[in-house]
C-alpha cells in the first residue's frame, strides 16, 4: 500500500476522507511529484532518486488546503509542499514518504494595485506577470524557471531572480510585502505575517507553514532589450559586467558572465555570437542601449546582438533568461549528463583580478560563470560554474581550491536546508516551525537542527538565535 514504503497507513482510506480535494495516487504519477531538479547534483541524485512519497494531494483552494494539513494531522503522515518542482537541492522530495500537497491549483490572481500584486501561492510566475503586464506592471523579479515555477516556491525556496540587479534579493525590505500560512494542527489556523516578519517563513524549505497566499513588490514595466556581447578573454567579459551592473545610468535588471566554452553549449545562439568567445548578457531598458553599446566597445567587447522581445522573437532566439542563472547548467545538461554545477560566493565582486587568478588556479574541469545582483544595496557577484564531473573527491578539491582564494562555497550537493546558502541553523524559522507545525510532520528531514531542538518550546528555539 505504501509506495513511500516508509508509512504505514491505509492511504486509499486517506485519499477517500480527502474528497472532494483531487488526489493522485497511480505510483507512476507520485514518483513522478516526488522529484525535483535534484538530479543536477550526482551527489544528491544519488541520495534521492529513491525517495518516494505516498500520495499526491491538489488543493484548489486555501480551505481545501487546511483539509489536506488537518487530515496529515491526524494520521501523523510527513507532509512536503511541491509547487512546480523546480527546486535543485530536492527541497520539494519527501525524503520521509507521506503526503504530497502540490499547490499549482490555487493560482488566482486575487489582486492587482499600484505597486504590489496579491496572489494564490500555486500561481505560476509568467502568469503573474502576464496579468501584471495589462497594468504597465511585472514582478520586481523572478526566477529565469517563471514558465513552470510557482511564486509559493519561489518565496520558499528561492533567493535571487532577474530584476535582483534592480531591486535586491527577495528577502530585502519591501519585495515580499505580505504572506499568509496555514499551520497542520488538528484546526489549521491561518497567520499574516508582513513587512519584516515574512522572513519568518521566506526560503525556509516549506517547513514551517504551508504558505497559501502572497503580496509581492511590482515595478513599472519597460522596453527591455537583451543585449549580448562577446570578449575575447573571461576577465574582459567580467569587468565590463561589473562596469555596467554599477553604473548610475543604465538601471540593468539582470547582467551575466559566461565562459566560452558553456557558450558552445547554446545551440539557438551559434551564428549570432561570436564563436569561442566570453559571453556578457545584460538586460536593461531600450533607452540606455547605445550608452551600454558604447561601453562595452570602450571595455574591449563586441556587441553581437541587441534585441527587445518583438525582435528577438522574429529572430528565433530564446529569452535571455535561458542563458542566466542555474539555465546555464540546464543547457549544457541538455547535451552532456556528466556536468555539473556548483554556488560560489565572490568576497570583492569588483576585483576582476582575482577571478583571473582562481581560473587559472581551477582546472579545465571547472567552467565559471557570474550573475551580478544588489544585497543591501551594493552590487554583489555568484559563481554558478559547471563542473565536470568525475568524483565526490575532485568536488571536494575544486571547493577547497575556491575556498583557498577566497571564494565561499554555498553547496549545492546538499539536501539539507541548513547547507548551501544558509550555512547556519535559521532557530527563527525553527521556532516558527514548532508554532505552526507542532508535530513537525512538514518537510522535517530537511533541517539538521530541528532534529536537535524539536523537544524545546517556540521561545527556548528563538533564544538560540540570539545566544
Ligand atoms: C534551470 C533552473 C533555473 C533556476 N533559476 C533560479 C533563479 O534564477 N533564482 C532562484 O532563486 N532559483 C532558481 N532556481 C530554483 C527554483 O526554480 C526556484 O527557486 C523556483 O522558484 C522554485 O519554485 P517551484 O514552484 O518550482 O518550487 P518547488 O521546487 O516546488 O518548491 C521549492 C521549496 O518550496 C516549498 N514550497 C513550495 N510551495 C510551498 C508553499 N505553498 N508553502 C510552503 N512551502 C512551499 C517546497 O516544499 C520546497 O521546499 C532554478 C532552478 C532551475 C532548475
């Protein structure tokens, strides 16, 4: 009966209790919900590939939500929120088996004003920004998975996006504006949490509150224009990035550094970019297109396209989204399974220098590539790489050698919450867990330290923040 095989309860009687909430139970159909883009990682593919839930369960309602989490309640059943699975650290895989409440039937668009935009939370972020576009609006950024991911994922599970150069990381003041959650109690209960108090719940692994409703920053939308231009070595091509990500004038939304040699990896791009060149993508508004043209010739590169989204269509080209962020790695996945990818922080994002340095210091099995984006203000850079792999060990290598440079690693081969960008315990996000998920039955195997301090009441976990 349990596909999971780590439950036992009667999960066709569940299902039963859940109608009216749509329920999947074909084991085809929950394998499949219990993956997400873990499989980027062989480490964590390895670890994962296995790991099963029980059933899947479609909300198309906040109500019907509180069903499914005052039902997992009773029986005690792990419970793992999914919106569009494209999570790459298999935060959405229920390592525990259970119950699967994929959130991509509350999808309204319940409210549009100036500024800010309330929304379900299985709503898909292009069709937030379709609605938002009738009103001169778009979200302050997105994630370059918008067509297929879902804005509670996002708030969950994500940190940066396009439009991160503009207006910071997600969880700086005024992006995310309000969230609500349900608790799974034997009556779930619905909490607001605004202003700062969203980071209660914001990238926290959907383990503390099912999250069903958001209110997000907007901001003016504009005639973007994808511009790409070609450098003959990486430095060149990283320098001119930071030059434009800085500058007072040309207000980018998103601005990236690919190594040649991932070029070689975009199919749609040959014949239009100049071949065995470093890439620099940048999106910014039409009207500072010459100033950036005439920038980036002053800086050593050749502008080889300079499209807005009428032109680009025509011309046959994808988004400039699919060659950013983790879209690098898919592409080169597209073509060679053995690659790999890894997150690395960048200590002096202006010193072009030493990026030169650490790439002479990599092998020729580590290919860099940089976003740039604003935390607190200032421009900040991220090493998305690919790596090819060949073993746990060399991984280990090629981190230390970042390491050594300087280079923090934010792990991407770990399936657990407090690895990666965190690196510490969030006991503010554990404490809310105990308040909102008492038995711990949400997301539980993704947190090492809630293993620790799940016995500690709400405050005793808070105290440790600040001890
Ligand atoms: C090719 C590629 C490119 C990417 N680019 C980016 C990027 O630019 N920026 C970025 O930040 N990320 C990026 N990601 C990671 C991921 O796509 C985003 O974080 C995305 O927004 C996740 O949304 P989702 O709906 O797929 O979430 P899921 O993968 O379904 O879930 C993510 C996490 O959120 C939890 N969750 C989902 N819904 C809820 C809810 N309603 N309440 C509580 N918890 C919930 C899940 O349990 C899980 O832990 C990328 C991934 C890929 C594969």
């Amino acid at each position: 009966m349990s596909i999971s095989g780590k439950t036992t309860i009667d999960w066709q009687k569940f299902a039963d209790r859940l109608a009216p909430v749509e329920v999947l139970s074909e084991p085809v159909l929950v394998k499949k919900r219990s993956r997400d883009f873990f499989w980027y990682s062989p480490i964590l593919n390895d670890e994962l590939r296995r790991c099963f839930g029980d059933l899947v369960a479609v909300p198309k309602t906040s109500a019907e939500m509180a069903q499914c989490l005052k039902l997992a309640h009773e029986y005690d059943v792990p419970i793992v929120l999914r919106g569009g699975g494209t999570g790459n650290y298999g935060q959405a895989v229920p390592v525990d088996g259970g119950l699967i409440i994929e959130t991509t039937g509350m999808k309204k668009v319940l409210e549009i004003g100036d500024g800010y935009v309330r929304v379900e939370a299985g709503a898909l972020m292009v069709d937030i920004n379709k609605a938002l576009k009738e009103t001169g609006q778009e979200m302050a950024m997105f994630p370059s998975t918008q067509d297929i991911a879902t804005i509670g994922g996002f708030v969950a599970g994500g940190s940066v996006g396009i439009g991160s150069l503009a207006t910071g990381a997600l969880r700086e003041p005024g992006n995310l504006i309000a969230l609500k959650a349900l608790s799974v109690e034997a009556e779930p209960q619905e909490y607001h949490f605004e202003g700062e108090d969203v980071l209660k719940i914001h990238h926290a692994w959907g383990l503390n509150g099912a999250i069903t409703e958001v209110t997000l920053r907007t901001v003016p939308t504009r005639n973007w224009v994808a511009i790409m231009a070609t450098f003959d070595d990486y430095r060149s091509a990283y320098a001119a990035g930071y030059a434009v990500s800085t500058s007072d004038q040309l207000e980018p939304k998103m601005a990236s550094v690919v190594d040649a040699r991932i070029v070689d990896y975009f199919p749609s791009l040959k014949g239009h970019v100049g071949a065995g060149r470093d890439l620099l993508a940048v999106y910014l508004p039409a009207e500072h297109v010459d100033a950036t043209k005439a920038m980036i010739t002053e800086l050593g590169g050749t502008t080889d396209l300079a499209l807005d989204d009428a032109a680009r269509e025509q011309a046959d080209i994808p988004h400039v989204f699919e060659f950013c962020y983790n879209h690098t790695t898919l592409q080169v996945l597209k073509s060679d399974r053995s690659a790999t990818y890894q997150q690395v922080g960048v200590s002096d994002p202006a010193d072009a220098d030493a990026i030169g340095r650490l790439r002479g210091a990599l092998g020729d099995d580590v290919w860099t590539h940089h976003e740039f984006f604003r935390l607190g203000g200032k421009v900040v850079s991220i090493d998305i790489p690919i790596i090819w792999f060949s073993n746990a060990q060399r991984l280990d290598e090629i981190n230390q050698t970042y390491e050594a440079h300087g280079f923090p690693v934010y792990d991407a081969h770990i399936n657990k919450v407090e690895g990666g960008g965190l690196h510490n315990a969030n006991y503010g996000h554990l404490a809310w867990k105990k308040r909102l998920d008492p038995k711990g039955l949400l997301n539980s195997a993704k947190s090492a330290a809630w293993q620790q301090v799940k016995h500690l009441s709400a405050e005793e976990i808070e105290a440790k923040a600040v001890s």
